[in-house]
C-alpha cells in the first residue's frame, strides 16, 4: 500500500469514528439561549469575539494585545468592527497555534467561511447568533464534531444537572472538599453546618449520595494552587485542627491549613472509589497568561508517585499529558496500574508535542490506558475545531508509526475504535 493510501486509510477511519470527549467545560445550552451573563463563565458577549474568549485570548495577550483591549475585546457592549480593530495586529501572529486554529477551523467548519477578516466577522456574529436554538447543542456535537459523549465539569457549580444528561455527562468537582478546602461553599450547598471533621465527611457524602449515581467522574485541578503531595494525616490529627478552621478560616498556620487538605482529599479519592468514580487530576500546564510557577508544575508527577499505590481500587486520570512534563507521563501511565492519560487540552496546547507523545505512549504503555481527546471548551462551537486538530494529530501519529515500520496498518487500524471511545468505555464504564 501506497503511503498517500496508507494515509487516507488510516484518516478515513479517524474520521468516522466518533469520540468519547472526557473533558469539558461547556455552559449549558439554555445558558446560551439566555445571552451572556456574568454568572456564564466566560459568555460575556455573543459577537464572533466569543469564539476567542477562551484561550485564544491567552495567546492574544501574550502575542502583544494589552489588558485594557482584550477587555474590550470581551465586552457586549463594543461593536464586532471595532473589536476587529482591536484583533486584526494579533491575529497573523496566532493564527497557527493550536489554539488559535481551533477556532478558525470551528468557523471553517460551522459557518462555511474561510477566514476572520474585516469583512467576515458581521457574518460570523449573525450566523452565531441565529443558529443558537433549542438541540444547538447535539447539532454541532454530535453532527458537526463527530462527538458521541461529553463529559462537563461545570465551572459554576460542583455538580451541573444537565438538560441534555445522555450527551452532557457530569463530573463532580471536589476542589472545596479538601485540597482547596472551603467551607462557606460546604455549608452553602449541602445546608450542613460543617463544624467538625465529622460534619466534614457528612457534607462531603452529601454530594456523593446526590450525586453519586449520575456522576461520571471527580475532577480535581488543585493543581493550579499547591503542590500534590498529600500527605497522609490522620483523623485523630486533622479533627482539632478541622474544629479551629470551621470556626475561624483564617486561624491555622499554613501547614496546618495543608495537613487538613491532605487529609480531606484522601478521604475524597475514597469515597470516589467507593461510587466507581475515575479521578481526574490536572497536571501541567496553566491556563492563563503571566503565571506559571514552572518550579511546583516540574513536580506534580513525582508528588503523586507515593500516593498512586496506596489507593490501588482508584482509577487516576491525569489530564493535559502533564505538559511539559510528559515523558513523566509516559514512565507513570506504564508503571502504575491505575494511571490512565488524557489528552484533553493538549492538542490545542501544543499540536505537534501531542502528536509525538500519542507515538511514545503507543510503543510504551498499555493502549487501553490512553484517552484521546477532550476539548476543555466552555464555548461548544470551538469543540469542533479541536476535534479537527485531535483528528488530525491522531491520524498523523497511528501513520507515521505504520511508515516508520512499528505498527503494521492493520494493528494501526485497530487502535481507533479503542483510543478514541473504547478505553472511555472502559474506565468511564458506570455511565456511557
Ligand atoms: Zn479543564
């Protein structure tokens, strides 16, 4: 076979097997019906700027736009022309990055329009605007995006009950219950009064028991606001020092305050397992522009390597392939039974890296312990083109190691059904 048929072959197949998406953070669909609001993470306006809001803006700012535009850029209340005044100097600069690409491959793809120019971008806002409309959603996921399931973690609640709960799977968000304790949040969402150690574990089986069954996965990216060596602290330890916390937030000595995280996450990842719920974990890469202490990321997989045999019945998902960490990764995922990867968020952050990481991992690690995409989206337009770059990136992976005489084509072949939906099916196998 030809390496151009080899190609097509391999692409085809890409092409027509839907994903399993394991990681989102898609505002619902009546959110979007109702137009922006401040309590709709990142839905500030609905013009073509939209579509730039999440990431994309990160590379605009670093390639040069100031603060004071991109808020602009951001604002309903500033016109789709001027907001392409405020674009037009950056958008050559980030045209090619995964995440610029992504959303120009999801204009592509959606509207039927090459590029965003002076003259397209009226047309994008009004093709955006009137295609919102109740099954929005399962149009340009499931017939646009080739996306079978998604699963959410909901940025503005713990646990999102979902008008679409068959193509909307939730995870259920256990930051405030240890690892970045909060007990305000406790207290206002469970109506417990989370006073003691005791009343803790209460408010944290609050969620489980509500939510528990419905849950695909815990998601967890503590990982943005401290290292992961949870240590393990007794209860006999955590309680006085839980006691003096509910009473007074700002009482406990900083390692202190970390010795009840520690101990609370654990208890997390405990009952996790005892509903059959994977753990996702982030690891790598920040989100955002100016802050990104390379020091505390470089360690997230070694804080992790003590904790991952202790809770052999948990399943770890670590996220974003630990970027740029993910040779890590790779020695990880093959050494410890109840790691799987997720390349969630990594096509888009770098393409070429994930390309070449899907190669590694293939001649290294188990390949039932990889996931391969998840868009991490809160616009669900912009799904699409990163589910083209996935495709794409995928494809060129499972080609290059037929070419380079690893795999032969049809072992190649064989790994698509799995990577993209079947190992999902596997681990995630409670609600799909
Ligand atoms: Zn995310």
């Amino acid at each position: 076979m030809s390496h151009n048929t080899l190609h097509t072959t391999i692409r085809e197949k890409v092409n027509q097997t839907l994903f399993v998406d394991t990681h989102e953070h898609l505002i619902e669909e009546s959110q979007r019906l109702a137009g922006p609001s401040s309590l709709a993470p990142l839905f500030t306006c609905d013009d073509w700027a939209y579509l730039f809001l999440h990431y994309a803006l990160d590379d605009l700012k670093v390639a040069g736009m100031s603060q004071q535009n991109a808020n602009q850029f951001a604002s309903p209340d500033v016109s789709p022309q001027d907001k392409w005044k405020l674009f037009a100097p950056y958008w050559p600069r980030i045209r090619q990055t995964g995440y610029g690409r992504a959303v120009l491959l999801s204009i592509q793809r959606l509207f039927d329009i090459e590029d965003v120019t002076a003259e397209t971008v009226g047309i994008i806002t009004d093709k955006l605007r009137n295609g919102v409309r109740k099954g929005y959603y399962y149009h340009v996921l499931r017939e646009v995006a080739g996306i079978e399931t998604c699963q959410v973690n909901s940025l503005d609640r713990s646990f999102r009950e979902t008008e679409y709960p068959d193509l909307l799977l939730q995870d259920i968000s256990t930051v405030h219950m240890g690892s970045g304790l909060n007990v305000q949040q406790l207290r206002r969402e469970t109506g417990l009064p989370v006073t003691t150690l005791d009343e803790c574990y209460q408010a944290i089986d609050w969620y489980f028991e509500s939510y528990g069954q419905r849950a695909v996965a815990v998601k967890n990216q503590s990982a943005y606001e401290r290292r992961l060596n949870y240590l393990n602290v007794s209860a006999a330890d955590a309680a006085p020092l839980f006691a003096r916390y509910a009473a007074d937030p700002t009482a406990l000595a900083p390692a202190e305050e970390r010795a009840v995280q520690d101990h609370l996450w654990r208890h997390t990842v405990r009952r996790a397992s005892d509903f059959n719920l994977p753990v996702k974990l982030h690891t790598g890469y920040y989100a955002g522009t100016g802050y990104m202490p390379l020091e505390r990321v470089s360690q997230n997989l070694k804080d992790l390597c003590p904790i991952l045999p202790e809770f052999p019945n948990a399943r770890f998902v670590l996220m974003h392939i630990a970027y740029p960490y993910q040779d890590e990764l790779i020695a990880l995922a093959k050494q410890y039974p109840n790691v799987y990867v997720d390349l969630c968020w990594a096509w888009i952050v770098n393409p070429l890296a994930t390309k070449r990481f899907v190669k590694e991992f293939l001649m290294a690690v188990p390949a039932n312990k990889l996931f391969t995409f998840g868009g991490d989206y809160t616009a669900v337009e912009n799904v699409v083109g990163h589910a083209e770059i996935a495709r794409q990136g995928l494809a060129q992976a499972l080609s290059e190691l037929v070419d380079e005489s690893w795999l032969t084509e049809s072992e190649a072949l064989g790994l698509v059904e799995p990577l993209m939906r079947g190992n999902a099916y596997q681990v995630f196998n409670k609600k799909l």
